[in-house]
C-alpha cells in the first residue's frame, strides 16, 4: 500500500467516524422524544458542504473525495429527517431547509451553465467549497474566546477535538500529496483549531466536560 492510498483510508476513516458523532444526537432525539436542545443549523450546512465537496470530488473524479461525501450527505440527510420528526418548530426548520435548496440550485445553476467545463469550473467551485469549510472551521472562535475568559471548557468535547485534529491532518497530507491547495488550505484551520482546544483542556483540566451538540466540519 503506497502513501497515497494510506492517507486515502485515513480521510475515509477518520472523516466518516467524524460524521457519525451526529449519531449521538440522533440517539438523544429519540430517547428524549424531542430536538429541542439539539442544533438543527449544523446538519443542514453540513450536508450543504458535503454536496459542494462532492461534486468537486465527481469534477476531479477523486473517489476518496465521492466516497466520503455521498456517506456523511446520506448521514446529514438522516440526522435532517429524525430532527424534522422530533422538532415542534417544523415551520422554522422547513424555511431554513427551502432557503438552502435554493441556494443549492442558484449554486448548481451557476457551475453547470454558466461556467464553461474544465479548469475554470473546478477551481470556482474549489474555492468556494474551501471558503464554505473555512467558516465552519472558524465559526467556534467566538465560543473559545469565551471559553478562555470563562475557564469552562463543558461545553468542548475531547474525543471530537482528537477526531477533528486527525481528520484534518489525514486531509492536508493527502491534499498535498496531490498537490490540491482546494483540499491543503480549509482543512488547515481545523489543526489550528483542535491544537487550540487542547491547549484550553490542558489549562482547565479541573472542570468536568460533557459533550456538545454535533457540529461537525471537514471536507
């Protein structure tokens, strides 16, 4: 097994358990019969994300990119149908949800008729998808900042800071293996963020921690 294929199983493997964390608040919906302490934002712009990279994946024909993507939209998908179940603001989830399907077409308009094929359609839609992960990977800050004014890290999870840091790492070498800037770059802030996170852990070991509410990132 060379190299590449190695870091290709590391971002299937990592990126996929990565995903999976929403399972936890899926299990919470149905044993608490309710969504409303769970988050309903992330599982949409994740699976917003995920059809951006799986495209780009499709354009570049990367089979790591496409596996990777079609799994955790599936899981955004089903994460979107159980909260729809279990949320008493069904009105609100559905605006949000129509207001990303039409983002979506607008989007898909946009890379499939008015771009021509070939480089100036992958580097387009590369960049915006690197933009879009880029402020998933930064939209946290605000909360870390306050986390380290109020020395409660409660509300991080370690094993999904371990889970991002190696998925995130698993992405940017294999981005530079294929020397794809659209896959190195917005997968750089995750490192930065993880290595933040456990610097906040280090500093405030004594508070206990529970784990949060999914909100996952990546490619």
């Amino acid at each position: 097994m060379d190299l590449l294929q190695l870091l290709s199983w590391a971002c299937i493997v990592f990126t996929v358990g990565m995903f999976s964390t929403g399972l936890t608040d899926l299990k919470k919906m149905q044993e608490s019969k309710s969504a409303d302490n769970i988050q309903f934002l992330p599982f949409l712009t994740t699976c917003l994300n995920n059809l951006g990279w799986l495209y780009y994946g499709i354009l570049k024909m990367d089979q790591t990119v496409i596996l990777v993507n079609i799994i955790g939209a599936l899981l955004q998908i089903l994460y979107i149908i159980v909260y729809f179940f279990y949320t008493k603001q069904k009105r609100l989830m559905m605006s949000q949800t129509l207001a990303a399907g039409m983002v979506l077409t607008c989007g898909w308009f946009y890379f499939t008729t008015l771009l021509p094929e070939g480089d100036t359609r992958l580097n387009q839609l590369g960049l915006t998808c690197s933009v879009v992960t880029v402020s998933m990977y930064l939209s946290p800050l605000t909360n870390l900042v306050e986390i380290l004014r109020s020395g409660d890290v409660r509300c991080l999870s370690f094993p999904l800071t371990v889970a991002t840091l190696f998925t995130s790492t698993s992405w940017v070498l294999y981005g530079l293996q294929l020397s794809d800037c659209y896959i190195v770059v917005p997968n750089t802030p995750g490192i930065l963020t993880s290595l933040i996170r456990f610097y906040l852990f280090w500093k405030f070991a004594s508070v206990s921690q529970s784990s949060p509410s999914y909100k996952p990132m990546h490619i």
